[in-house]
C-alpha cells in the first residue's frame, strides 16, 4: 500500500518538520549552505518500511536539489547518496 503524502496527518507533520528546520535543507547545511527546505524525506522508504513512515528521526527537510540527490527518478528506489544516509541514520533501540 502506498503512503498517503496527501492526508491531513502527513501535511501537520510535514509543516512540523520543516518548522523545526527553520525551512533550511539538512543536507546543504552540513555544508555551510543556507537552501530552502521545500520536501520531508524519508531516510527509510515509507513505502518499504511502512514501520518507520510517522517516525520523526526518519524525517529530513530537504531542498529539491536535495531530494532529487537522494531518489532515482526513474526507479523511486534510492540513489547510492540516499543509501548512505539511511545507513548512517539507525532506527532507535526498542
């Protein structure tokens, strides 16, 4: 089943995380940039780890360019620059 980027939960959420970003892309300010945030990413597919989809630690705004890193847009399926940070970002112990 496809997530729902549509409904009323998912927007609040979006809108709380980009808020609490100051609408700044995370990736680009690893690198000193100032970039608008525009997207909430999800670090772990929501679509192949449905579990993870409301998790907050699982979420990152980024900028299109950002987003467009992170996603082959021809597939949907992570690039190798998404791969890595969904490595390097762990679910929390249970």
């Amino acid at each position: 089943m496809a997530f729902d980027y549509k409904s009323p939960r998912w927007l609040r959420l979006r809108a709380s995380v980009l808020r609490q970003a100051g609408y700044r892309c995370q990736y680009f300010k690893r690198y000193g940039r100032r970039v608008e945030a525009v997207h909430v990413h999800h670090i772990w597919p929501a679509e192949d780890y449905p579990q993870y989809a409301w998790c907050r630690w699982n979420l990152i705004a980024l900028s299109q360019a950002a987003h467009n890193m992170m996603h082959d847009r021809s597939t949907g399926k992570l690039t190798a620059e998404g791969e890595a940070l969904r490595r390097k970002t762990r679910p929390p112990a249970l």
